[in-house]
C-alpha cells in the first residue's frame, strides 16, 4: 500500500520528541534525523524525521554486492528507506581494499529499513505517514503508554573514556604520513584516532539529548539498529538529490569558538583565510568534482561556493557546495556507488588514502565517516557524513568515539592533536554524569 501522510496534532514538539525516543527502547528499528532548524545550511529543507519500527528491513550481506541489494530492496518497496552505510562498504566499493584492524563496536556493512510509522516536521507541520491505516491506530496506543521516566538508569556514571592512541603515537603517525606526502604517495588524507569505554553501559537517551543540546548540528541522529546505537552531532551532509540534481558540501577546515563576539569574528576571518585550511578544502573539492564527474551531465559540475565559513556551537567550519545534474533515470544507488566513500573523509587520491588509513589507523572506522540518512519512494535522497558521533553496541558494552583530521604537507602534528580533542570535545561531554 501506498504511505498517506496526515496532520499529527501534540501540544509540545519537544516532549513529542522525547516520547518517541523513549518508545525507541522497545523497538529495533528506529532512526531520529535532527536538523536543529539550522537554516542557514544551503539546501537544508527539513526540521526532523523519526522513522519507527520496520516493515521490512536490509542488511548488508558480505557475499553480495549491497549498491545492487538496496536498489532491489527500493524497487520491490517503492517506499521511504531510513538507514546507513558504513565506512568499511568501501571494500566493495573497492574490492583490493580490506579491513583488518580491531573492530569494537560490530557494525554490519550497511543496513537500511522501512519504517512502519514515519513522522516529517517541516514548514511548522507534523504529519503521520503509514501504509495501513490500522498501523495509525496502533501507534495511538504505543505513545499513550510511554513511560518518560525510567529511574533504573539514573545510578549510571561513565567513566571517562581511554584514548587507543597516545599523543606521541598519534603524531609519530602523521609524521609517517606526511612522508608519504613528500614522496607523492598522496596529496592529503583524513587521520582518525578512537576514545573508547569497555564494559560499561550508557544511557543512549540522555547522551543524546545532552549531546544535541551541545552541538545543535544540522544532521543531527539517533539511530538504533538492534543492539547498536548511533548518538550523531554532524555539521557535514556527504550527499543530497533532488530530481536531478546532486549536492555535496564536504568540510575541511576547522577552528574553536571565540569567548565573545569580538574574538569569534577574528576566529572565523583567521579560518577564512588560512593557506593550510584553504588547501585542505581545494584539494577535496577536486576530489568531489571528480567523484561527480563519473555519473554527471557533462558540463554540469559546479562549485556553487568555495570556502564559505558557517559557524556551530561548538566550532567554525569551512565548508564548500558541489553540485552536478545527472540523467533521468540514473538509479540512485549509481550516485551514492560512484562517490562513497566521501572525499573529506578519506583524502586524494582516494584509493591510496584509504590504504595507508587502513595502515596506520589502529581501528576499523565502521559507521563512523560513513553516512546516515533516508531515501525517497522517487529516489531523491539525503545522507549526511557520520562525525562528531558516539556509537554504542549495548551488547558489548563498548562505546566508540572517532575524531580526525586533515593532514598535509604543510600540517603540524600537534597542532592536528589539538583539533582532534576540539572535535571531541561536546562528545566527551556529553558522556560526563
């Protein structure tokens, strides 16, 4: 049956909200995209979407290819789909790459479901949308009997998390890389270190609203697949399409914010015009022009801004706008097969940077620098870039923060520590009791 959406009428948006994270608990499939009503991101049109319950769901399978199996699984459905794409999909992406480093949390490749219930916040208007009329009834009797208060997780405390490298190893690293730079091996990659917590659970709910009370970011998530959970604060969209149209808006270039109004807008002229953050963000939008190119119109790709600063709570950013026009018809999952995994995340040339990621990383990525986001029934769709994210697996009970950042010839090693613990920094605050 085809999805109908109707109004939704609540009282309170916000404790809608918090309802429906609390019903999360007993649900397998649920995905909560936040925008934080950023509206000064280019081509951001949505407040939130919370995707609840599953019709039908799709798990990568290692043995077959996923770009094949999902555009299958939107065909037989011709519905809404809610999920993501892992790093690690690059293997197959790239069949000479592999992953062999230590893997704590236990993401599958990609996973991707269709909700039963399905709520759109955009223009002031809240609607339901279902397939079965019957199933908006049932949603009326799962809201009614939340329980907002669940005082058996107030006693835990996390203890603060261990860092997988140390600062003399995570530089002696980069040093490594940027002799892989000088002997032209590559032009830049994305460097990438984990905090971690072992044998400890996390209340995923109020990390969450703790931590997006932090950031604010335009791709905000919570995301549960099962045991595994994704608490996201990202600034970064990896892609978007509308009709025929593709966005991508990679970042590269960060610095903190300032203490008052005077120091924040020297801060941000400072980002602005920095050689070495102008590089970074150069190099990679060459790199998105070139992944466009493959399914592009030709003649279509344009960098519509270069070098824009947009400012957060916690960090300015550099952020640059790609976009191309592709022909009627292109499947979907060409687009994303064709630019996965995203340039900011790996570096150029793409191939080579993942390699050496995958040599001197001492962690599997996973989910993180991968991509969550919703497809539509007309295949337009919109993923953001998986950063500046807890990730949880409530049956280890292992919580996994990633933090990179740009390296180059011209970077400073310590200086590429500092920014890390910057990106961090609302993460690990927002794990604190």
């Amino acid at each position: 049956m085809k999805r109908i959406f109707k109004p939704y009428k609540v009282d309170d948006l916000e404790n809608f909200k918090s309802k429906v994270l609390q019903l999360s608990e007993d649900i397998d499939h649920f995905c909560l995209l936040e925008s934080n009503n950023y509206d000064l991101y280019p081509y951001s049109n949505f407040g939130f979407f919370v995707a609840i319950d599953s019709i039908d769901h799709l798990t990568a399978n290692p043995s077959t290819y996923f770009f094949d199996d999902l555009q299958k699984f939107h065909q037989v459905h011709k519905d809404w789909l809610f999920g993501y794409l892992s790093y690690e999909l690059k293997n197959q992406v790239e069949p000479d790459l592999s992953s062999q480093n230590y893997d704590g949390i236990g993401c599958p490749l990609a996973h991707f479901f269709v909700p039963k219930y399905l709520f759109r916040f955009y223009n002031g208007k809240l609607e339901l949308g279902v397939t079965d009329e019957k199933h908006r009834k049932a949603f009326e009797l799962l809201i009614e009997n939340v329980a907002m208060e669940n005082k058996s997780k107030a006693s835990f405390q996390n203890s603060p998390p261990k860092r997988r490298l140390n600062e003399k190893e995570y530089i002696e690293s980069v040093k490594a890389l940027k002799s892989h730079i000088q002997r032209g091996d590559i032009y830049e990659t994305n460097f990438c270190q984990e905090f971690y917590i072992e044998n400890e659970y996390i209340d995923t709910i109020a990390v969450y609203k703790k931590l997006n009370a932090l950031a604010k970011a335009p791709f905000g998530a919570y995301f549960k697949q099962n045991d595994l959970y994704l608490l996201c604060s990202s600034p970064e969209r990896y892609l978007k399409k509308i009709g025929q149209k593709i966005i991508s808006q990679p970042i590269k270039g960060t610095i903190r914010r300032g203490k008052n109004k005077t120091a924040d807008n020297l801060l941000k002229e400072a980002l602005r015009w920095d050689p070495k953050e102008r590089s970074e963000n150069v190099m990679i939008v060459d790199l998105v022009r070139n992944d466009l190119s493959k399914i592009a119109v030709k003649g279509s790709v344009t960098v519509e801004e270069l070098f824009a600063i947009y400012t957060f709570e916690q960090v300015h950013q550099m952020i640059s706008t790609v976009v191309c026009q592709v022909a009627k018809g292109l499947p979907f999952t060409k687009i994303l097969e064709a630019t996965f995994p995203m340039g900011s995340m790996t570096g150029a040339p793409k191939f080579k940077s993942m390699e050496l990621i995958e040599k001197y990383e001492t962690v599997q990525r996973g989910l993180y620098s991968g991509a969550v986001g919703y497809v539509t029934p007309l295949g337009n769709f919109d993923f953001n870039v998986v950063i500046r994210s807890i990730l949880y697996n409530a049956a280890k009970k292992y919580t996994s923060i990633q933090v990179g950042s740009a390296i180059t010839i011209d970077c400073k090693p310590e200086y590429e520590y500092k920014e890390c613990l910057l990106k961090a920094k609302a993460m690990l605050e927002a794990l604190q009791p």
